[in-house]
C-alpha cells in the first residue's frame, strides 16, 4: 500500500509539558491505524499538529512524499485531511446542510445555494452508507448521527485522510457497530484512517495497525493478530494493567437509597420515566444497564436535584428529598459523577483547585466565616491531583486546559474524597484510558466495602458485569428486570435492554 501521510521527528512543547518528544508515524492508504494512548500521552497534540491547530516546534511532515507545512486548518483541508473532533464542531439550530456547507459556502446567483449543497450532501451520505437527512436539524438528531455529519462534512471538503479523536466515546454500542460498518466503507473507497482511542478491544477489533504512544513518545506499531489487550495495556501505561476487577462479594447492610413509583419528564415535556421503584443497600453496587436515551440521564438528574419529578418518592437514609435542591441533597450524603462532565461536573474557566471544593467551599477548612483558606485549598489540590493522577502543569490551570479524561479525574478526586452514604456515578469511565479506568474501578469498589451504596449507570456492559453486584434493565423509562450480576449474561441483559422482556413495574 502507498504511504499517503508521514511525520517524522515532530516535537512540541507546553509551558511545562513535552507533548510530543520526536514522533514517527506514517499511515497508508485506504488503512485504519489506531492510535492509542492515556490521557496526556501526546495523541491529541500529535493530530493538532496534523490538522493545523498547533506548529510543531520542530519535525516535518510529508503529504503523498512532499513536505508540507500546515499554518492552519485551512492548509489541512486543502492538503485533503478531515478531523472529526471528541467534541462535535455543530451549530444545533442549523440544518445538516448549513453545517456542512459552514465556511465553504457555495453561491448560485449569489445567494447560498442550499438545495445543490443538500443534494450533493445526500450523494455523499449514501456513497458511504451514513443515511442522514441534509433537511434536519441539529438539535433534532441523536449523537451518533450528528458524527455522520461531521464524517460527511470533511468528505464534502474532500478529504483522504480522516482523524477520528475519541469517536466513540459518546457513542451506543450499536452506534458503535454502525461506526465500524462506516469506516470500513470509507476505506473500502480509498479514504485512510487515523482512529484516536484508548480502548483497546475496539482497536483489536477495527485497525489494520496500531501505534501506542506513552507520555509524548511512540513506545511501538503493532498489529492486531500479534497482540492482545493485557499487552496494549503494558505498552499504554508502563506496566501490567489488571483488566479484571478484583473484589470481594458484596455484604449489603441498611437500604441507603429508595425510589418509589418514580416519574419523570424530558426537556420536550415527555415522560422519560415511567413509575421506577428500586433500592440501594449500604455495602453493595447497584448498576444501571441499558441503552442511552431510555430514561437514565433523566432518572439520575431527579435523584440528584437536577431536574424536578411529576411524581413519586426519593428517600436518602430515610429522608425524603424528592425535588430538593443539589445542595441540601449533597448535604444529606450524596456524590454523583455526572454524565456530562463539562457541564454539570466542573466550571471550565475556574482552577483545578477551586473545581476540587465545589461541594465543600463554604465549608471548613477552605471556608471559615465566609473568608476561603487558601492554604487549606492549595493542600487539598496537591494532595487529590497526586492521589488521582491528575495530569495538569499546576493545580491553578484553567480547567478547560485539561484533556476530557483528566477533566473526569477532578470531579471523581472532588466526589470520592469526601465521607458519604450514597454514591451515584453516571458514566465514570467516559473518555477515560485503561489506567485511569483501572483506578477509577478500584475506587468505586473500595467505597462500596467502606459501607457506602452505590448507584453505577454505565453505557458499557462490561464495566455493569465487572462492577455491579446486582443489574437493573432500564427500558424506554421502566426497570424492566433486576438481577444478580453472577446469575445473568451479557446476552441475557442484551435481550431485556431491547425491550425482549415486559416490564416489572407497569
């Protein structure tokens, strides 16, 4: 196969951070080379510099064998390389077609030509099997379509190359399949693929090569047929990963969490939960499994103060908090990782300092008579941001400068730091590499043999299996079972998340 892209010896450096220490990479044509890495490992910075986002301090790199200097996106587009960012670059009020069309406007008579743009949108989308009408909008259409857009969008740019960052990290697992099914299309027809991730059964799955790099330098290029998981884990971090999590049975004590007859509605006024009833016992991890959008974000956001219920009870060791606001809720012993980190976990523009006492600020040690002790609150971040393996400069960086998965590891460093009974976690492992996941599994696990309930609603039925001593099915706003995790299958649970059992509580 022809080598269509290679960088050689590229360098870059941060105030404080070597982001990328002489890395070689190359990718062929019509290829799926996965990059793979932790947080902080450099990925990220590396495709930046690909895409134009970023000048590299020193290195070359070389389009089709000729050197090119890419000074901004616009140069990488026009050398033919798409990026499609963990972040999707969407404007939700607009159609598909003014997306794709957005800073490449085409003119007939000299007014936008929306009709040729959508028919040439439609052309695109069903050459490579991604089905998306150019007439919706946005806001209307699920994550996993608004990807299509961005994919449709480089190809209407003509791109060659395309850089999926993290691609499936807001993704269902049939989303995930449709994806696969997607990118084998694009290279069956001459598009080469840099597939940015850290989880390792999809590279094994889907890449014709892959590339790990460990803190800004390539440590080796592998193929999928001479590795496996526990040694692309080694080669990530440094050292053996344990991918199993190891703990001990449960031994459930006092019921912590009680939700009765439980209704709630979405933003469109519909009702995402429909009359769920469950409880979480002290010392014992309840998982929440199904697929997005069958009523969990709503379910939690009601548990957690976020969103107000129609009906129904909530009891917090015995205290009813049905529709309390977040803080006496947090005061009566609730911590919750929130599914949406950026948005209902962390205030971007604050340090990482004050993002670590967001529940606790006007608390002792950091708040004493309305006055913030600075030295309190300095101690505190240098103690969690070395304890959870924060990668940051300092802990007074802006927030928003952290990588998505050191983001994760303030607001799980801020939750699980502090003494409660109930701990709710939406999603914990989103966008996270396998050592920090690793980590992060153990945590959980430890707070629930210190006697703490603990409430796991998870996208990733592996994570449910290994973690969760029992399984409750959501399904279109109901609980249609609750299982042991050691008298069920990810099959069985596969099955009732489609909808394949009735409900118990109609």
């Amino acid at each position: 196969m022809d080598t269509v892209l290679e960088v050689k010896g590229i360098t870059k450096q941060f105030p404080g951070v070597l982001a990328n220490d002489h890395v070689n990479f190359d990718l062929k044509k019509g290829e799926i080379h996965a990059l793979l890495g932790e947080n902080g490992a450099g990925k990220t910075t590396l495709m930046n510099i690909l895409y134009g986002l970023y000048r590299p301090d020193s290195g070359e790199i070389l389009i089709k064998g000729k050197p090119v200097v890419m000074n901004s996106p616009k140069d990488a587009i026009a050398a033919g390389i798409g990026m499609v960012h963990q972040h999707f670059m969407l404007i939700p009020v607009f159609t598909v077609t003014e997306n794709i069309m957005l800073g490449d406007e085409s003119l007939k008579n000299g007014v936008l030509d929306r009709r040729g743009v959508s028919a040439k949108v439609l052309e695109l989308s069903q050459k490579y099997g991604l089905e998306i009408d150019p007439e919706s909008h946005v806001e209307d259409i699920p994550v996993g379509v608004q990807q299509r857009v961005e994919i449709v969008k480089t190809l209407y740019r003509k791109a060659e190359i395309l850089i999926l960052d993290e691609p499936t990290a807001v993704l269902t697992p049939q989303e995930v399949e449709d994806l696969f099914r997607i990118m084998h299309e694009l290279t069956s027809q001459g598009v080469s693929i840099i597939f940015i991730t850290h989880k390792l059964k999809e590279v094994l799955a889907i890449a014709d090569r892959i590339t790990v790099m460990r803190a800004g330098k390539v440590v080796g290029t592998v193929t999928p047929q001479e590795t496996d998981e526990p040694h692309l884990a080694a080669m990530m971090v440094g050292r053996e990963v344990i991918l199993n999590v190891e703990k001990e049975p449960a031994k459930p004590a006092e019921e912590i969490l009680v939700v009765n007859d439980l209704h709630v509605r979405d933003q469109r006024g519909l009702e995402a939960v429909r009359g769920v009833s469950f409880t979480v016992r002290a010392g014992e991890i309840l998982g929440i499994a199904g697929v997005q959008g069958n009523g969990q974000t709503e379910l939690v956001e009601a548990l957690t103060g976020l969103r107000h219920s129609i009906s129904g009870h909530v009891m917090l060791i015995g205290k009813d908090i049905t529709n309390n606001p977040p803080r006496p809720i947090i005061e009566t012993g609730l911590s919750h990782i929130p599914e949406d980190r950026q948005r209902h976990g962390l205030v971007l523009s604050y340090p990482v300092a004050d993002n670590l006492i967001l529940c606790t600020y006007y608390l002792p040690p950091f708040g004493v008579n309305t006055v913030m002790q600075n030295k309190a609150i300095d101690e505190n971040a240098r103690k969690l941001v070395a304890d959870f393996d924060i990668r940051t400069p300092s802990p007074y960086v802006p927030t928003s400068n952290l990588s998505g998965g050191n983001q994760q590891k303030v607001i799980v460093a801020r939750e699980l730091s502090r003494p409660v009974k109930l701990l709710i976690a939406n999603q914990p492992t989103r966008g996270l590499d396998v050592g920090s996941i690793e980590y992060i599994h153990r945590q959980i696990v430890n707070m629930r043999d210190k006697g703490v309930a603990v409430l796991l609603v998870s996208a990733e039925l592996d994570e449910i299996m290994s973690l969760a001593d029992r399984v409750a099915v959501m399904y279109q706003g109901k609980i249609v079972d609750i299982v042991d995790t050691d008298k069920t299958t990810k099959s069985e649970l596969g099955l009732k998340m489609a909808g394949a059992v009735a409900a118990v509580n109609q």
